[in-house]
C-alpha cells in the first residue's frame, strides 16, 4: 500500500483530496485508498446536521496533525463524496501522512 500513488493536487496553499465517507461506522477510521485515488474514510457520527462533517474534519486533523481551521470541505458537504482542501500543506506531506495513518 505505501507504493501507491493517490491523485492529490498541490492548490495555491495546499493540497486537495477526494474521500468517501461512510456514516455510522463502529470507529473512525480509513479503510482504503480507491482505484480512482477517493480516500474511503469510515466515521461514527450520523449523516444529520453536519455532524459526520465536523467529524470528518476532525478525524483528518488528527490523521494528518494540523489543525482544524487548516481542513474545509469545499465540494460534497450533503453528500458522501466529498472533495477536501488542506491548507500549509502540499500534496506529497499529505500522501506520507495518509500512508503512516494506514500502516
């Protein structure tokens, strides 16, 4: 799995990552990289009021160890699939941070 090359894209301030969310799961957790390079990302939270969303974002800021206000969801906030923007963060930190989380 370290070998795999994600479709990260570096942004004017960071990089930016596809995932696929899947609500109400038993713990927060990523489960796989995708074909297409979709992060697939289970979470706890329910799809109600923004909760899984919130969860999102704080799950990936402990995953990748920036903060918060760092990671917003600019594609996708009703639905599963969404497209992340991370900021202060180019796309080759955010692929070694993922791989680690998945080791």
């Amino acid at each position: 799995m370290a070998d795999r090359k994600f479709r990260l894209h570096d942004g004017k301030r960071g990089a930016a990552l596809a995932v696929r969310i899947a609500p109400r799961a038993n713990r927060n957790e990523i489960t796989e990289i995708q074909n297409d390079g979709t992060v697939k990302i289970r979470l706890t939270a329910p799809p109600v009021d923004g909760e899984a969303n919130q969860m999102l974002i704080a799950f990936l800021s402990d995953v990748l160890g920036i903060a918060k206000s760092n990671i917003d969801i600019v594609a996708g906030l009703s639905g599963r699939d969404k497209l992340i923007s991370v900021t202060d963060m180019d796309k080759d930190e955010v692929h070694n941070r993922l791989v680690a989380y998945l080791k």
